[in-house]
C-alpha cells in the first residue's frame, strides 16, 4: 500500500518540512493584506478603553531594566500597502518600500503585535544594532496584562531622544504615504488639531507618552 511505502512516506515528510517552512516564513513577515486589515489610529484608539487600569500596570512592567528599549502602544496603520511592501521609517521618515528578496539588513523590526508580529520596520543606520524582538518574558506578562484576545496594543521600540520629548507622527505626503516623526517638547502641548496618544513609555514606572500621531487631514494643518 502507497502509504506503507517508504518513498512515499518520505515525500510526506518532505512536504510537511516545506509547509512547515514556508508557515514559519510567514509568520515572521507579516503580509501587506494582514498589515491592511490592523485598525486605523480612531479605531485602535477608541477600542482602548480600560487605559485607566492598563497603562499604570503596562508602566510597571516595562520599568524593568531589561525591558526599558521597548514602548508599548496602539498597533496600527495610517496607510495600505501593496503587494511587496513593508512600512519603512529612514530618518524618521516613513513610508512603504518594496522590499527585496532578501531583505536590506539594516532594515529592522521596529514594531511588534502582542503576538511579537512584526508590523513596522525602520532602516538603522550602520553600526547601530537591532532591538531583539519582544523577550519571552515580556510577552508573556504582556498578554497577562492586555488579555489573549487583545488586537490594538503591541510593542515598539522605545523613542530615545532625551527628558522631555516625544515624537509627533504628522503627514508630509498623502500621494506617497509618507509621514513623519517630529521631535516636541511633551509639555509643550498638543499639536494645534487632533492628535491621539498612540505609544507610552515607562518613566521610572510612570506612564509617559512616547509618540502622538496627528489625526487631522485638513491640509492647512499638515
Ligand atoms: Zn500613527
């Protein structure tokens, strides 16, 4: 019988290495249909509505020294992707690329879902080393804290730009998808339209913002 065949039972096994492989290839690259089905900025952030509980618990756990290079924050995406393209911050300026096969290696995950699915990418520049992916001690006290099913809060590399100061994420080309990330002053007030929180840091276990993104489409506001 065919299945009492070694050859055949070998062929099996072949196939099953190559499904196995190519399943492990795609949860390592999150797929540009996947990446344009994550919530946009309003829906992520009105879906985040136990923050009173979750963000002074989310500060503490990520007071912990070997967890301080990662911000957590809304998983989200302010434009679709085509077939071929990840999402690319270049000095601090975002916007697709066409990625090659393989990979620019110093094109990096920036952002992970609570899954430690990369969503987000940035281009280090060389000599500066990679933040390794989320550990597995934070990811398991992460989904602790955020709950299995939670979909709109993940993992970003923290901003590292000094006391006081934030990114501002503000649309520079609506043609190109491309945005920015401005530097501001965290106590210099909002932006002068809507802007929403979408990341945090722990500050010594206090919640601070990390980044706010401009919400606003309004061209005189850009
Ligand atoms: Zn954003």
């Amino acid at each position: 019988m065919a299945n009492h065949d070694p050859f055949f039972s070998r062929r099996l096994l072949d196939l099953d290495y190559i499904y196995l492989s190519y399943c492990v290839y795609e949860t390592i690259k999150m797929t540009h249909q996947l990446y344009n089905t994550l919530p946009t900025l309003s829906e992520a952030s009105e879906a985040f509505t136990n923050r009173g509980e979750l963000l002074p618990r989310l500060a503490q756990l990520f007071a912990a020294p070997e967890y301080r290079k990662y911000a957590f924050g809304l998983v989200h995406h302010h434009y679709d992707l085509l077939l071929g393209e990840w999402m690319v911050t270049t000095d601090r300026i975002s916007a697709p690329e066409l990625i090659s096969s393989p990979p620019d290696p110093s094109i990096v995950v920036d952002r992970w879902t609570a899954q430690s699915e990369p969503f987000e990418y940035a281009r280090v520049s060389p000599g500066d080393q990679a933040l390794p992916p989320p550990p597995e001690g934070l990811l398991k006290s992460f989904e602790e804290i955020v709950g299995k099913e939670n979909k709109y809060l993940g993992m970003f590399t923290a901003p590292n730009l000094g006391l006081g100061k934030m990114y501002c994420e503000a649309i520079v080309d609506d043609a190109k998808r491309k945005q920015v990330l401005n530097v501001v002053d965290m106590a210099g007030g909002k932006e002068p339209c809507l802007s929403i929180d979408a990341a945090w840091v722990s500050d010594g276990g206090i919640v601070a913002v990390a980044q706010v993104c401009v919400n606003c489409r309004r061209a005189d506001h850009m």
